[in-house]
C-alpha cells in the first residue's frame, strides 16, 4: 500500500509547530518578566496623592493628610493629582527637596525624589493651604 503525498500538509504542520513554539516561549518570557514588574523592591516606589476638599489623600483612601511612610535611601516617585476645579494646589516637602509646581486647577504633576539613607520625619504641605493641607513623611530603615 502506497501512501499520498501531500505537501500543503507537510509543509503547514512545520510552520504550525514553529509558530506555536514561538508563541509558547513568548508568553514564557512575558510571564517571567511579570515579578519583576510588580515588585516594587525593583523599582521605586509610586505614591499617588490626590488634592480634594482642602486636603491631601492617599489615592484610594479616606484619610486627611496621611503619614506617608518611604525606606531609607528608596527613589520615590510622588504623583499629586489636583481634583479641584479653580483651586492651585502644590506640593512640597523641604527638607527632602521635593516639591511639584502649583497646579492651577484639575490636572497632575510629578517629582522623583530619592529618601535620605537615615531615617527621620519629614513634613510636607500645600504651600498655599499649609494650615488644612499638611502631613508627615516617615523614612524608616
């Protein structure tokens, strides 16, 4: 018995296989990649503040002026986010010279900062709203 040659399925089953392997190992490295990405010991560390209602607010949360707490020697990405419409807020913590431009209405801006290496307490406020808008960063070890 003599069997038929077919060359469309010959040659596709190769192609399938290598497209298949292909994809395979592309969704492996992707997947790899993934504890690098959510851990934020990799990169620095994000934290996002929202201006509203005369104070600052851990994006997410209910607490007035949070205790924002940063390790010793971590770069610091600070997002402040201005919700309030015809309202300039800004951002800025001294000591650590950090601080973000006044925000003159809804709209966001950023400052990458990096914590001292020792710990210690550091304040931060709204400089036009210093009385209401005022917190504590923590730099512990």
């Amino acid at each position: 018995m003599r069997l038929a040659f077919d060359p469309v399925r010959l040659s596709s089953r190769p192609v399938r296989v290598t497209t298949v392997t292909a994809l395979m190992l592309a969704v492996a490295g992707i997947m790899a990649l993934i504890p690098v990405v959510a851990d934020p010991r990799s990169g620095r560390h994000e934290i996002v503040l929202v201006a509203r209602e005369m104070a600052f607010y851990v994006d997410g949360t209910r607490m007035p002026n949070p205790t924002l707490t940063i390790r010793a020697g971590e770069e610091v990405r600070l997002v402040l986010r201005n919700e309030q419409p015809g309202v300039t807020h800004d951002f800025v913590a001294e000591s650590l010279g950090a601080s973000i431009e006044p925000l003159k209405g809804v709209g966001s801006g950023s400052v990458v900062f990096r914590a001292p290496n020792q710990a210690g307490r550091h304040d931060y406020v709204c400089t036009p709203h210093s009385r209401m808008m005022n917190g504590t960063i923590v730099v512990g070890r």
